[in-house]
C-alpha cells in the first residue's frame, strides 16, 4: 500500500498525509416485533435523526455507517428487517451472510422481549452463532416503560449486553452499536450487561 501511494505521489497526485486504513466489511441484522422502533434506531445511528412518525418495513432496509474499534476500520451494512411476529415473518434468505445481529425488544412492550429467543434461533440456524447484543427501546417513554430489571437478567446471565435506548434522545445507540463491533472484531469478549435509562 504505501508503495503505491509513493508512486501516485510521484505522479503528480495530491493525497491525504494520513490515509485511512481499508475498511473491513460487516453485515449486521436488525431484528424485533412490529413497530419496536427498529427503523428509528438506525436512522439514529446513521445520522439521519429522529422521525415520530412510524412506517412498517417490508422485506428489509440497508444503511451504511463506519467506525473504527481500536486500529481497526469497520463498514457497517446494516440490514433493518421488517417485523415480526412470534418469529414468523422472518425473511431467512437476508440473514444469510450476517456477521452479528442487533435484537430488538419494545420497553413498553413486555411480550417483544419474549420474542427474542424465537428470534435468535432462527438466526443461529441461518447464519450460525454470530455475536448480538439486545436493545430496550423507547427507554425515554418513562411513564409507560413496564419491563423490569429482573425481566431482562434470564439475557444478561445468558451473556448479552443489554442496553435501554431512545431514538429519539439517542440514549445509549451509538454504545450498543459500538459494543457490537468490539464483540464482531474481538475486543470485548467478556459476559453479559445492563446498560440502565439514566
């Protein structure tokens, strides 16, 4: 690489002092029950801000973000699946290829969050044991948020990061999504959490 840059220097190219490194490519899936906020997480992330308005998902959206986690550069392709429901309605062709998924589970929804085993096994027989974290979502809707610490322990014991997000405030989305990336390149193997609403 830095023999090719001397040469395209030479040539007369103006090029950056710092080049970035190639980026490593990684597919993620979004997965949850109908209108647990899957799209508002995403649009989050990316950048794209917060919209109140909900819209159903058919088949699936795809994004794309880039981090870096310790020296290395990651290009997120980011799969946001249309819902579901008791696991059916799973479009199994476009977990095909995933290399971590993102379960996602509506705070004022209780029966969301025990739809994510269904889940999780549909994807494990698809793509094969992949790295996932679970994200409690609408976490800023205090007043009508019913799910209980002890209600998400049976994940944590189980070794998932957990974590209470708000699109709308943006609480703890960039975390989960960077906690994944350490888990998909590595650095961060050790065992469950719960990453807590201030």
């Amino acid at each position: 690489l830095n023999s090719d840059i001397g040469y395209l220097r030479g040539l007369g190219f103006k090029l950056p002092g710092i080049v970035m490194a190639i980026a490593k490519n990684k597919k993620i899936c979004v997965l949850g029950g109908y209108g647990v906020g899957k799209s508002a997480l995403v649009r989050r992330y990316v950048g794209n801000g917060f919209v109140s308005e909900y819209e159903a998902t058919l088949g699936a959206d795809v994004a794309v973000a880039d981090l870096r986690v310790g020296s290395e550069q990651i290009r997120f392709s980011i799969w946001e699946m249309q819902g579901v429901d008791s696991g059916h309605g799973v479009l199994s062709s476009y977990l095909k290829g995933a290399d971590g998924f993102i379960y996602e589970a509506d705070g004022t929804r209780p029966h969301t969050l025990y739809e994510i085993p269904s889940l999780k096994r549909i994807c494990d027989q698809v793509a094969g044991p992949r790295p996932g974290v679970l994200f409690l979502t609408k976490s800023d809707k205090r007043s009508e948020w019913v799910l209980t610490r002890s209600m998400c322990q049976p994940f944590v014991n189980a070794g998932w990061k957990t974590y209470c997000t708000s699109a709308n405030s943006g609480m703890n989305v960039d975390q989960g999504f960077y906690a994944l990336a350490e888990r998909m390149s590595g650095v961060e193997t050790s065992g469950g959490g719960y990453v807590h609403a201030p």
